[in-house]
C-alpha cells in the first residue's frame, strides 16, 4: 500500500523547481548557489538622486565613481554608454545627447575611479565619441530643466576589438545581438540649483 504525499508538497516542489531554471535561465545563479544580478552604482549619487555639482559643466566636469557587480558567466568585455534622452527640454526632447563611451572594458574591472582619465582606464579598454566630438567624459549640462542622465553597462560575451572612436549609435549596432546583461544606474541634474 502506498502513502500518498501531501498535497501541499508537490506544488512546494514545482514552485522551487520553475524558480531555479529561471534563476539559471536568467544567469543570476553564481558560485555556491548565491544569487547575484548584474549591478551598477555609483558612491557619488544614488539611483534617481541628484548627481554632484562636480560631475557637471558646473563643476570640475569630473566623470563620478562607478561600481558594478555580477557579471554573467561567459562575460568578455564590457560596454558603458552615459547619455541622456531629455535633450534639450525635458518638456519637449528632440535628442539624446551622448555624454561618454567605453567599450572593451574588461570584464573582470569592477569599476571606474573618479576622474578616471584615459591613461587610468582598465588596460584594454577603448574609448568612443560623445556629442561634443570627442572622446572621454563630459558631464551634466542642461540647458533648460532637470535632465535624466543613464548610465548604461552592457557585458558582451566578446571583446569587440578596435572600432576606432565609434559613436553611440555605431557601438549599439556593433554590439546587438552579443549582450548577455545590462545594468543602468540613472541620476539627475538641474544647473543653477
């Protein structure tokens, strides 16, 4: 004879089971079972806070640490596109405004000092063009409102090798269809506040 199992049990199970192929399918599972996501942050302004005066036009134009964690498994390199979409009116936006562009960062870098300079990028790491025509950071500097600026981190499964100094729009198309995760951490700024 046969007991039979709760049957609270068996949905217990299927619960538990569905949760870790999705924990698995979504590449947050890491080494002893502990789950982690792919995270950016920054010690210099929380997510939707206001970013610091020296980070801006108005400041020292200094590019603010960034912190990440969690990278998948199988990450190569990775991406990093700072722009925001409410140029040049927040109220009525006609363009994002590209404001820094890093690809082949490597993907054991853990983060960016403040102030990085070229000399101090993680070796390997390239540099692309942001709308003033030029490479490197260049900070918050609305014209009119408080602006949304993301920081967007992508790990690719693949260094991308030189693309010269491309543009935000040529690295997204150099890099669609290669992203295993994204990470975006977004701030604010308002001059004259």
């Amino acid at each position: 004879m046969s007991r039979a199992r709760p049957a609270s049990v068996v949905p217990a199970v299927v619960v538990a089971w569905v949760a870790l192929a999705a924990a698995v399918a979504l590449g947050q599972l890491r080494e002893g079972g502990a789950s982690m996501e792919f995270d950016l942050t920054s010690p210099s302004f929380s997510a939707m806070g206001e970013i610091p005066r020296r980070h801006t036009c108005e400041g020292a134009d200094v590019s603010p640490e960034l912190r990440w964690s969690g990278a998948p498994e199988g990450a190569r390199s990775l991406v990093l596109i700072v722009d925001d979409p409410d140029a040049p009116d927040p109220v009525a936006p006609k363009k994002t405004w590209v404001h820094w562009v890093l690809y082949d960062i490597p993907a054991d870098a853990t983060g960016l000092p403040e102030a990085v300079s070229a000399a101090n990028l993680p070796p390997g790491t390239k540099q692309g063009r942001n709308d003033w025509k030029r490479t490197g950071y260049g900070g918050p500097c609305p014209p009119i409102g408080r602006h949304r600026y993301f920081h967007k981190l992508y790990a690719l499964g693949q260094e991308l090798g030189d693309l010269g100094e491309p543009t935000r729009a040529e690295l997204e198309r150099a890099i669609q269809g290669r992203v295993l995760a994204q990470a975006e951490l977004v701030g604010t700024y308002e001059k004259g506040r």
